[in-house]
C-alpha cells in the first residue's frame, strides 16, 4: 500500500508498516448476564443493580462496551494479545501497547441479556446472549519519541443495525517507528480538554472522593478480557519498565466516573451520556485514588439517550484522579456529561 494520508494530520510514510494496520474492521461481540456481573465486580461495584441478574433494574455499568472488543464472542478465557492488537504488535518495532486515551458517547442504551421464564436451571439457566457488531477503522498514527500514537474510531450496533454508541481511543505503541512526526495533538473534544484545564485553575474542586483498590481488583477485571500479563505478573510489567504490576487504565478509569456517578447522580448508570479520559500514568495495585471534580451545567442541554425525555438537562462534570500515595495523576482531562432532572437535586450519597 502506497503512503497516503489519512484523516485529520497524520500521515503514514512507511509502506510497509502501513500495511499491517486494516484501515477497517468488523468484527462481531456478545455477552451474557456473566459477562456484566463479573465486569461490575471488576471495576469495583457493590449495588444490586450490577450484582444481581434479577435486579429490576439490571444493566451493566457504563463503561462495559470498552471491554468488549477484547473478549469477542467468547466467554472463556482468550489469549493475549487479544485480535485487535494482533495488527498493532506487527508494526515497526513495537515492543507493547498501551491505552492512552479513550471517549466513550452513547446513542441509546446497552441491551441487556434476556432471561428464560421457564424456571430451567440446566445449561445456560434459560439465559440468552446478546449479540453486537463493533466496526472499527482507522483514524491515523503519528510519530513520538518513543513510539507511535494509533488513533482508532469504533461504533457498536445492534442487531437492527441502530447505533448504541461511539468509542474513540488512543493507544501507544511502545517502540513503533516510521511514521510522520507531528507536533499536532488529536484530541477528539479540543474544548472539553480545555476547559479541563481552566475550570481546574480558576476554583476548587466541588466534590473529592476517595478509594483504596484491592490489589485483587485487577484479577477480576481481566477476566472481562483484557489478559495482559503487566497487570498480574510483577516480573513482566518491570520488563515493560514498570516498578510492578499495574492497574488496567480502562478499569482505573471506571473507577473515576463510579465516583461521579455517585457524588452528581445519585449512582444512576442511566445518566451518563458520554465520558472521555486519558491515561496519565500507571497505578500500582493495591493504590489509594483520589478522585477531584468539577460541575459545570451546560447551557445548550443534549437530548437524553438513557433516560426519560424530563431528564434533558445536562452538566458536564470535569475529573481528575490521583494515585494518593505517589501524588501523580492517573487521569487527566477528564468529563462526564450527566443526564439531570432539572427538578431533582445533583448531590447523591449513594454508593455503587
């Protein structure tokens, strides 16, 4: 494949690298009732909500979709690395990859798997899958110092071929060279990170909350598909240049926007319309993560996608999240857009 330029200011200057990355993707994923229990249980969860199949108001927590292009259809354990980033690791010289940056926008909510009504508890216990097609393509890469950034645009559609949401990430790959160096940052929402930026100078944080993560929370969270050995193997994450093993920045992330949801919306999954984070820096197992935010409302609301018409009314909630023992942050230029009732009061004590 010729060099050519692809969307935005990234251009590709070497052929043969070019190649190894698929311009597009699709790929088919599903899940069951497991799946979102075993996730919710990975990121922290502690309500019945996530925990509990027969819930009335079962769903998975927001951030499920990121994981989802790891496990595919399976529901067992898959090899590492998973398909997505086989393309990745033949680039030039790529010795890893790592999650730099991801913004999540729903369109409507995530379906939920159905459940038998005749009472079997042979087999799969009456429940079904669902079922989902994730497209994937290309946005660009561009040189760094030390490796190369891939920017990779992702929509999941239902079976009737609606849209359920939009996923944007940045991931490094450690080592990846022969591309165009651009001194151009992609950033998928400009005004969102700087905004970050200003709220975080002009006041003080509104709300700050706290967490220690079990050192057993990345064990869990793996089983969700991301299979990594840096984040349960000590020895492979110092030969990735780590101190130890590490926190998944998805899963580190979901932590961040549960306290969110749990400080401005009452712990309501369903008033989330989109997130966005990027990933800092590393989090140790077993860490303390100080969670920083900031409301704003905003003055043009969005038209729910999650909720009932009568809860249009959106703030943007600026974040930041620490590692409490190092003072260093693991999340930055972070929001949330949190679907209110203009009529029900934001602060919530509720606890996910």
């Amino acid at each position: 494949m010729a060099s050519e330029s692809i969307e935005n200011p990234f251009v590709l200057t070497a052929a043969a690298c070019a190649a190894a990355v698929p311009m597009h993707q699709r790929s088919t994923v599903s899940y069951n009732s497991r799946d979102i229990l075993v996730y919710a249980l990975g990121v922290g969860c502690r309500v019945p909500r996530f925990l509990w199949e027969e819930h009335p108001e079962f769903a998975p927590f927001p951030l499920f979709p990121a994981v989802l292009s790891f496990k595919g259809r399976s529901h067992g354990v898959v090899p590492y690395p998973h398909k997505e980033l086989l393309p990745l690791m033949a680039l030039c010289g790529v010795r890893g990859v790592l999650d730099g940056e991801l913004h999540l926008e729903y369109d409507r909510p995530l379906p939920v798997p159905a459940r038998g009504l005749s009472g079997d508890n042979g087999g799969d216990g009456g429940e079904s899958s669902v079922t989902l097609e994730l497209s994937t393509h290309l946005e660009g890469i561009s040189q760094k110092r030390t490796g190369a950034v891939i920017h990779l645009h992702s929509e999941l559609y239902d079976t009737d071929c609606h849209r359920i949401c939009t996923m944007r990430t940045a991931l490094f790959a450690v080592g990846a060279s022969g591309y165009s160096r651009s001194d151009e940052t992609r950033e998928h929402a400009p005004a969102a990170a700087r905004d970050w930026t200003r709220v975080r100078s002009e006041r003080v944080a509104e709300a700050v909350y706290t967490e220690t993560i079990g050192e057993h929370i990345s064990k869990l969270y793996r089983l969700s598909g991301d299979y990594n050995p840096i984040h349960i193997d000590d020895e492979t994450a110092q030969a990735h240049g780590l101190d130890g093993a590490v926190m998944h920045g998805r899963c580190t992330m979901a932590f961040g926007v549960r306290a969110v949801l749990d400080t401005f919306a009452h712990g309501d999954p369903s008033a989330l319309s989109a997130a966005a984070a990027r990933f800092a820096s590393p989090v140790p197992l077993g860490s303390t993560l100080v969670t920083r935010m900031w409301r704003e409302t905003r003055p043009t609301p969005v038209q729910p996608v999650r909720s009932s018409p009568e809860r249009a009314c959106t703030s943007r909630v600026y974040f930041e999240t620490e590692v409490k023992e190092s003072g260093r942050l693991a999340l930055t230029h972070a929001w949330i857009d949190v679907l209110t009732s203009s009529s029900t009061a934001m602060l919530g004590q509720s606890r996910l």
